[in-house]
C-alpha cells in the first residue's frame, strides 16, 4: 500500500483519502497514515497517457479524459501522397485557337494595302455595315510622312467614299495649305472608323474595337513620321482618354510610338471661327514637331 501511494504521489495523483476501516497494510503509527486520512481536494491534473482510465484508488476528477483517436502512425520511407499541381493554361500558337478578336487582329496585321483595303470594304465586324453605303478606307500618299485621322465618315463621305470632301474637306485643305502640305502630296487622310454611324452619332466602343486594326495596319503600312487626330472623338480614341479636346491640344503625345497632335475638326470650326487661332497654333506645332 505504502508502494501504490508512493507511486500515486509521484505521478502528481495525491493525496486521497479512504475510510480507516477498510483495512490495508499500514500501521496506526505509520508517518502516512495521516496523510492517507486527509480529506483534500486534489489540484487539477494534466492528463497522464501511461495512467489507466480507471486506476484504483483515483476518483472521477484525477481521471484523464477521453482522448480523440489517433491517426494512423506514417510508417518510415514512405513517401507523402502526391497532390496533383493546379492546370496551367499553356499558350496557343495557331490562330484557331486564339480568341476570336485576337485572331482577327493577327490577321489583319498580315495583310498587304490591297487585300487591306479589300478587307475593309466587306468588313461586316459590326452593325455599322448594315446601314452603311460605301467604306471609307481612306485617301493620300500610301508612303506619307503625314497622317491625318478624323472622327468617322459623314453623310456626303458615306456616298462617295472619300474622307473630308464638302465644306470640312475644302477647310482642311486650307489648313494644311498653311503649313506647305497638301492632299495626296505626303499626305495620307484617313478615319478612326471607315464607316458612317447613322446620324452622325458618336461611335460606341464596340465599333471603335472592330475598327482600331484596321487604321493599325494602315498605319505600319503607311509609317508616317507624324500623326494630327482632328477632333473630339478621334483625340480621346486615340490618347484612350475621356478628356476634352481643350485639354489635350497644346502638346505633343503619342500613337504607337508616333507623335500625335491633337486639333480642332473643320467642321468644328466653321461653326466656330475663333478657334481657328487655336488650330493654326496646333499646326504649327505639328510642324515643329515634325521638322525636329
């Protein structure tokens, strides 16, 4: 009994108690008799693994709980399981593959002046060609060093399928007559879109998408030296930004690694005559810039 207590004791399991009258091996004199009869609350327990749940002599508190099961032990040199690592999408090569836009895109980008110009004339990538009259693929020097890029064809454009014909035709002439430029002489006049949107609305961004790769060739076909984006809708498309035209005239920016002047349409200003000061500032600026 004295060996089972010392055990208990050293396992942190005492002291406990038991009725004297129950008989053990102790002498009434024993130093652990006392001990064996104290009445004590035992302090907590951390929970021992080599003490049986139920050991005798241990009351329900010293007990240790129930414990979750364990894992199945990993036996030595057996290699973890294999996680299969997340798919990758690799890279399409052929145009088949490649989203539609995208595809279209590579394609136009092969295609010679001819076959571009023949490619633009059956262009049906948007609703535009449903009211449309003729294309306007554009009119000048194939080889220019100037490239003028206006808003879209009008009315009187859209019948003839010529840029900048009529009063704004006859302006801008005018205007490049003032810098020693004229039509078809080291100039190529072309348009962010080659067809009319009926009434003369604003192209929406799906338009201005179908199109955009058309002028792209026509301008790595071409390779003028500078470009002058005349009017609202063609500045912001071509700088890709929403400002006005106000704020983006007065400086030089860039077009696919071209220098880009932005400027009043003629339209524009035969309704308002005040600004013609502003666009011969912005010309002669073009002009700088480009002898520079």
């Amino acid at each position: 009994m004295i060996r089972r207590h010392l055990l208990l004791k050293e396992m942190g399991l005492g002291p406990i108690w038991r009725l004297r009258d129950q008989g053990d091996d102790l002498d009434d004199g024993s130093p652990f008799a006392e001990a064996l009869t104290e009445v004590e609350t035992p302090a907590p327990i951390a929970p021992i693994e080599s003490a049986p749940a139920n050991s005798p002599g241990s009351t329900p508190s010293a007990r240790a709980p129930a414990r979750a099961p364990a894992s199945p032990p990993t036996r030595i040199g057996t290699p973890p399981p294999r996680v299969a690592p997340p798919r990758v999408a690799t890279p399409q090569t052929t145009a088949e593959a490649l989203p539609l836009a995208t595809a279209r895109t590579a394609h136009i980008q092969q295609l010679d002046w001819p076959t571009l110009q023949q490619e633009i004339a059956g262009c049906r990538a948007c609703r535009l060609c449903e009211s449309r009259k003729n294309t306007v693929f554009g009119v000048g020097d194939p080889q220019a060093d100037w490239l003028i890029v206006g808003e879209a064809p009008g009315g009187e454009e859209d019948r003839r399928g010529e840029p900048f014909v009529g009063p704004a035709g006859k302006l801008l002439d005018n205007m490049l007559a003032s810098i020693g430029l004229k039509r078809g002489d080291n100039v190529f006049i072309a348009n962010v879109l080659k067809c009319r949107p009926p009434q003369n609305r604003d192209p929406d961004p799906h338009e201005v998408a179908q199109c955009e790769p058309f002028l792209l060739r026509q301008i790595e076909l071409i390779q003028p030296k500078i470009i002058i984006a005349l009017g609202r809708f063609a500045a912001q498309s071509l700088t890709k930004s929403d400002a006005r035209i106000g704020s983006l005239r007065g400086q030089v920016h860039q077009y696919h690694g071209r220098p880009l002047i932005i400027t009043y349409h003629p339209a524009y200003l035969l309704r308002n005559l005040p600004d013609k000061a502003k666009a011969w500032e912005d010309l002669c600026l073009a002009r700088q810039t480009f002898q520079q």
